[in-house]
C-alpha cells in the first residue's frame, strides 16, 4: 500500500496529480472493503483538503457522509469550501445543525456564506443561532450581496493599519492578527475605517521601526464596489497581476478584501458557465438532484432546435419539386449544412470569448464584425473551390459543381455573419452572449444555408438550362 500521507512533499511530474488521486481513491475503496477504518482516518487526515475534495466526489453516494467524518473538523471545514455542489448538497444532508456550525466556525467568513447561502432560509437561520456573535455578525454583513459581485466573493479578515502607527507597532498588530491567514496587504485606513491606501509588506519589513506608517503609505489603490459584477473583478486581477483588492463602499469605507484564490474559482465558474450556456444549458443545472429537474432545465432549448431542424425540413419540401428533377443537389445537402454551422460556431466562439475578456468594446464592434467577414470570404472561397472541384470530378456535372461551390461560399459568409453579430445583438439586449453560440447558430444555420443553397442551385439551373423547371 503506498504511504499518500508523504506524496505532498514530492515533484510533480507529468500527470502525477491524476496518479495520486487515483491511488488515494484505491486506497480508500481497499479499506473500505477491509472495513479498517483507522487506517482509513490517519490516510485522510493527511491530504490537502482539495485531494479530499475530488476524492468524495468519486466515492459513491452512501460512502461520501462515511468517509467525511473521518476528516478532522479543521480539515473538514476546508474540505467543504473545495467541495463541488452535487456532493457538498449531499454531505449537507447528512450533517446536523450543530456540526455544520462547528465546520463553519473553521471557515473564512466568504467561504461560511457561500455555505450558508446553499441551505433553505429555515435551515440556515438555525444554523446562524448555534454560531457565536462575532461570526453571526460578520456572516450577516456578507451575507446581502450576491454570490456573483465583488461582495459576495471578498472577505472581511483583513490587515488594517494607522497612519500615525510606527512600523514597530505595525508589526506586532500584523503578528497579533495573522495567525494562519495569509496576508497579501496592509490597508491604511483613518479614523472611520476610510481606506487611505496600502503598505507593501516587503516594505514594512525593511523599514526601520521607528518609521511612521504614512512615510511607507501607497496612496489611491486601486479598489472595487461591492456591486461589481466577479468577472469583471477576475478582469482586474488579470490586468494588474494582484494578488488582493480591497472592497470599498460607496463612502470609500473598507469593507474587505478579494484574495487572488477566490478569483481562481471565480475564472473556473465563469468557464464552466459559458460551457454550458454555449451548448444551451444551465450551469444551475449542477444544483438539481432529481433528472426530472435536469430535464425541465434542458427541454426548453431543444424545443426551440427542433423548431429549428423543422424549419430546414421545410425549406426542402418547399424545393421538393426542384430536387425531383435535379437529384444530384441532395448528395451536398450534408456538406452545405455541416460547413455553414461549424463556421458560425468558430465565429461565435470567438466573438463571445473577446467580448467576455474586454476586446469588443463600444466603437470597436464594426471593425470585429468585419475582421470575421474577411475571414470568412477567404475560406470560403477556398471550401467553395474544393467543394466545386470534388462535386466536377464525382458527378461530373459542371453546373451543379458550380452551384454546389457558390452555396458553399455563400453558406460559409452568412454563417460567419450570423457568428458574429448575434452575440453582439443579445449583449446590447441585456442577455448573455453565450446563449447565443452552440444550438441557436447551429439551428439559425442549417435552414439558411438550405435556403441558400436551393435558390442559387434554381437560379444558375434556370440561367443555364432553360427547361429546368
């Protein structure tokens, strides 16, 4: 049996994360079955709470609440704030008030309330009775913004300092503070806790110790409003590499702070909600337990593509007759289809990728627009040529070779535009423009591209062979 509790200290080589997880979860899975349970705590007892996290998520059901009890209350508090909804709701379950109160003592005040947050209000309110004041009092301070701004992700355990404070005093606050926190920032505040701006910490240390702290003071940081939408904050932290930003109200009163592992997972919630939104789902989808919940969430935009896929079903009755004496059209139906979407995706893709990062700003839209234009000419007039040399080669036929490479390059333009200016349509609506990639331009596409393809297919038949129709 290997000995986990000793793998931390060790290199990570190529997939050596996958590995370790991998023989923590064998492991455990072993002293289950022997029913050694012991052994089984002091293996357990010796992970990081994210191993921990990604391991109960892969046990089944029943042995998730088992397994968690072994875990340490300090550990095991960490060990919830890494959980991932589906088995946090699980272990939530399993946990009475007063041991999930205990567990939320341990933890940082933005990782209680996002905790408490997930808990019916009846459950959550006999939760708060059992904390003590001073954590109910901070909670409840968290606890009225939402999840997704910059005070629903910030935390109020802070380092706040005095101009008039020498860096002698500085210090022994800092050591009398810090415990186990990690401090990235010193914030010098006045009399009414208006933040005033920051001490570097290297700073503080190096200095002497009868220097004062305004001496040391970095005026005007940069800071957020407790309203800011998360990703926008992630955007910050990007653009300036920083590690913490404090909160501020409108008063420029310091609220508390954004620590750079909690804009971590905002970057991880972002993606995974783009993900799903692009193939017309949820992210809310996560918190349902029941498939009937799943489905209801998922029916309404396939009903919508199917709506869609009907439409294109339409336009080929509509050309019925058309196809019943050129029958040759309906071998590229496929090609025509399958090019326009997958060029709308890419388009779209990108669109709403550099929109979510700041690149398509007021004024800078057009130029977008018909950056993807150009783009989407030249390929398709390379897909166009190479469709129209296989259809002349295959069937033989120069006409509809040439009909077939005209509605390809058609097909690829229009999807490309569509790509591209319906992401931006949705945005200046007010809905995410992520709903608009995936399924809908998929949908949008197939019955354009159909409708292109047969009104160019009549058109150049009817130009060139008088008795088509």
């Amino acid at each position: 049996m290997s000995d986990l509790s000793s793998q931390h200290e060790d290199v990570f080589e190529e997939g050596g994360l996958q590995k370790r997880q991998d023989e923590l979860l064998a492991i455990t899975r072993e002293l289950f079955d022997d029913q050694d349970l012991i052994t089984l705590r002091l293996i357990l007892n010796n992970q990081h709470e994210s191993d921990l996290a990604d391991l109960l998520a892969q046990l089944p059901e029943d042995d998730q609440p088992l397994a968690f009890d072994l875990i340490a209350a300090p550990l095991a508090a960490n060990t919830l704030s890494e959980i991932e909804t589906p088995t946090l709701l699980t272990l939530l379950e399993h946990l009475n008030d007063r041991l999930l109160s205990r567990y939320i003592e341990y933890m940082d005040p933005d990782d209680a309330t996002d905790l408490l947050g997930k808990l019916p209000e009846d459950r959550m309110a006999a939760v708060m009775d059992l904390l003590a004041d001073d954590t109910t009092e901070t909670v409840e301070g968290l606890l009225p913004h939402a999840d997704d701004t910059g005070g629903g992700i910030m935390t109020s355990r802070l380092v706040t300092l005095r101009e008039e404070m020498t860096v002698e005093d500085a210090i022994q606050h800092l050591r009398e503070w810090a415990n186990e926190d990690e401090v990235f920032y010193l914030y010098v505040v006045d009399a009414e806790q208006h933040l005033i701006g920051t001490v570097p910490l290297r700073r503080l240390l190096l200095a002497p110790n009868t220097t004062r702290i305004h001496q040391l003071t970095q005026p005007d940081p940069l800071s957020v409003r407790p309203d800011m939408d998360q990703e926008e904050v992630a955007h910050i932290f990007a653009d300036y590499n920083l590690l913490a930003l404090p909160v501020v109200d409108q008063a420029g009163v310091l609220m508390g702070q954004i620590t750079v592992d909690d804009i971590v997972d905002v970057i991880q919630d972002e993606a995974t909600e783009d993900i799903y939104e692009m193939a017309a789902m949820s992210s809310e989808e996560l918190e349902e337990r029941s498939v009937i919940g799943v489905v209801k969430r998922r029916l309404p935009w396939l009903m919508v593509c199917l709506a869609g896929t009907l439409l294109s079903g339409g336009v080929i009755d509509v050309f019925s007759d058309s196809l019943k004496n050129m029958n040759l059209l309906v071998l590229f139906i496929p090609a025509i289809m399958a090019m326009g979407g997958n060029s709308g995706i890419q388009t779209s893709t990108v669109t709403v990728r550099n929109m979510a990062i700041g690149h398509i700003q007021a004024g800078s839209t057009f130029g977008v627009v018909l950056r993807e234009l150009r783009i989407a000419c030249m390929m398709g007039v390379l897909l166009g040529l190479l469709v129209y040399v296989v259809a002349r080669v295959w069937i033989g036929d120069a006409i509809v070779a040439a009909c077939v490479g005209t509605a390809m390059y058609a097909a690829i333009v229009l999807s490309a535009a569509l790509g591209a200016l319906v992401p931006i349509f949705f945005d200046k609506l007010g809905i995410d423009p992520a709903v608009a990639s995936g399924p809908l331009i998929t949908t949008l596409n197939d019955g354009l591209s159909l409708l292109l393809y047969f009104s160019i297919s009549i058109l150049f038949l009817t130009l060139w062979r008088p008795g088509f129709l």
